[in-house]
C-alpha cells in the first residue's frame, strides 16, 4: 500500500524535492522493515510536500487548533513553527507554508475513495463518519512511527486491486474446494487482508506478517472486524540473519505471497535473504506459487546510495530475474519473473528523465 523510502535521514536537508525523490515518495506505502535502524534517526528529518498539493479548506480551520495538532505529531512542524517566531518579517505565513516540506498533512487524499468504500461496506461504519475514524486511526499510527506513508495517508492505499496478479490470486482463493493460501508481507493494518476478506475470501486462508504487532491491533480498530477476521497475523523480521523463529509457523503453507514497496528498501544482500526467507514460506509442492506487487524500480539498476553508503538495491526487469536466479541456486529451486512499468495517474508528472519508474512485478515457479 504509497509510496523516497521512509529512512528519512537519508532525505536531503533541502525541502525541494527532485523527480527522482518524488517517485520514491509515491512508490513508498507503509511497512516497518525500514525501522530496522534506530527509529530516532526518523524524528528530525524533513519529510515530503507533494508538489502543487492543495490543502482545501484550510483557510477556514482555526489556525491555532490545527498548529496543536501538528506540534503534537510533527517535530518537523515545531521547527517550522519556530521558524516563524524568529522571522519578524512575515509574521502571518499561511498553513501551506508551515507544511510544505513536512511529512504530517492534515486533507485526506484525493484518491481516498476505495478506502472509504470498504469501510463503509466491509466496515459498517457510517459514511459521516469515516473521515473523522480515519484521521484518529492515522494519528495512532503516527505515534508508532511517524513515517511518510502515514503522514500523507499512503498506508490507506488500495491501489493493488488494479493489479491483474490481484484478481488472478482472488480467483484461486475463491475456487471450489480451493486450498490456497495467501500472505501479506509488510502488511501494516492488513487493507490487502480486507479487501480480500470484502471480495469473499475465507479469512482463515489470509496470513499478514510485519515488524510491528501494534499495526495489526490498530488494524483491528480500523476496520472494528476483531470478531469476525479470521486471519492469522504474525510479527517477524524478514530480515533475521539468524531466521526469526516466530516465522517458522508460516513455513511450508503459501499459496501467493504479496509483496508492495518491500524489496526496494534493501540492499541486493538483504533481498536475497528476504527472498530466500519466502521460499521458505511456500508449500513446497505447490507448482502454482507465486510472489507479486509493486515498488520502485529503474532503467539503471544498481545500488542508491544513502548519506552512509549504500542502502538499497533497484531493479529493471533483467536485475529482477537475475536476483531470483540466485535466490533460486541458494535454494534449489527455480523461478521465472515479470516485470511491467506502471502507467497511472500521479500526483507528480511522470518525468521520464529520471530513471526511476514505478513497477509492478510478479515471480513464478518455474
């Protein structure tokens, strides 16, 4: 679900923003697997202003209720606000400015609809109220970790239903007599859980694994289904060199893996063993499995370097199943990958002289 990588001390001390970084910011949905360093490098970065935003009805809000808010959930906005103080010059600077160039925003996304739907149907929340439940949701959400994809509502994203890899995984878990199961890696509050839970899936068959078990709680209260979502929810480290233990009861019993904005915020070393880690996870004589999702992909795959070096590895279609070459030697098993650039609508232009293109990718048994 979103989409910059939240490693927000990597971001540039300026608050423009090149292409490049706003693919990043696009590509980068929620999932904690980026807080495996020291949270507090995230508390005093500067976060991302999507250019020619528009924060409608601000004008009518009481300036001093909202700047409460915001000192409350954005260290970035205290520093602006004291900014202010110290600029005797244009002491009545508007809302906007105050945000731009912040993570936290308080107007709900023009693309929050789908999810607004699902609450109201999956949900049984009423309309009036949903956006009041989502900003409170959010604002718990923030306190975890005060990531971009939580500032700018990207966690609420319901984009990978366009995937036709959705429908194709919604289609196997709804045949007859189906034994299909299904996981969310990263899965934050669990929406790709719900939305398939909504589309008529047996929740019993849907897995989520993610760092933070206080993103599955706060999932709960999201979509207030505590008593009749039957999934099993797992908190791991995907990344464990010595293997999380607490995985180990997924092992062997995956159909499809979902997969969005995971891969691309590691090294190749470190997808490596998320991937191997996954092989783990698939019941080993299913020819049917599969991994699919979105990231942040390239034209030049290598390595983007961060301020301390290296800190993850993109990919273009031939890097991608080169990796999984790999994987699949260290494993012994095989694998065949696609990938296809993804055309959509976006808040910034798709400027096509940078390098990076959002991508979505599925990898098959071979």
């Amino acid at each position: 679900m979103n989409f910059l990588f939240p490693r927000l001390n990597d971001i540039t001390a300026s608050h423009a923003i090149t292409a490049d970084e706003a693919i990043f910011r696009e590509g980068t949905d929620a999932t904690t697997y980026s807080s495996r360093s020291d949270p507090s490098r995230h508390e005093n970065a500067p976060g991302a202003y999507r250019k020619g935003e528009t924060f409608v009805g601000f004008a009518n809000l009481n300036m001093q209720k909202l700047l409460v808010r915001l000192r409350r959930y954005s260290r970035c906005a205290q520093e602006a606000e004291e900014k202010d103080k110290n600029d005797k010059q244009q002491p009545n600077r508007t809302i906007d400015y105050i945000l731009k160039g912040r993570v936290y925003i308080e107007e709900l996304p023009p693309d929050i609809e789908p999810i607004r739907w699902l609450l109201e149907k999956y949900s049984g929340i009423r309309a009036k109220d949903i956006d009041d439940h989502i900003h409170q949701i959010r604002d718990r959400l923030w306190e975890i970790h005060p990531y971009v994809c939580v500032g700018h509502f990207r966690f609420l994203s319901l984009k990978f239903t366009s995937d036709l890899r959705y429908q194709v995984a919604l289609n196997r878990l709804l045949a007859p007599s189906s034994k299909t199961s299904f996981l969310d890696v990263g899965c934050c509050i669990g929406q790709v859980l719900r939305q398939l839970a909504y589309d008529g899936v047996d929740s019993s068959k849907l897995y989520g694994t993610d760092l933070e078990p206080r993103f599955f709680e706060t999932g709960f209260d999201l979509f207030r289904d505590r008593g009749k979502f039957k999934a099993t929810l797992v908190a791991g480290d995907m990344l464990s060199e010595e293997g999380d233990k607490k995985l180990d009861v997924l092992d062997g019993k995956m159909s499809i893996i979902h997969s969005t904005s995971f891969f691309h915020l590691f090294t190749w070393e470190e997808q490596i063993r998320a991937a191997r880690r996954m092989v783990r996870l698939f019941d080993p004589n299913d020819p049917d499995a599969m991994i699919f999702g979105r990231q942040v992909g390239t034209t030049t795959p290598g390595n983007r370097d961060g301020t301390s070096g290296p800190k993850r590895y993109l990919h273009n279609a031939e890097s991608w199943q080169e990796l999984w070459d790999e994987v699949g030697m260290l494993t012994g098993t095989s694998w065949r990958t696609e990938v296809n650039e993804i055309k959509e609508t976006s808040t910034y232009s798709n400027n096509m002289n940078t390098p990076l293109r959002r991508i979505q990718f599925c990898v098959f048994r071979a």
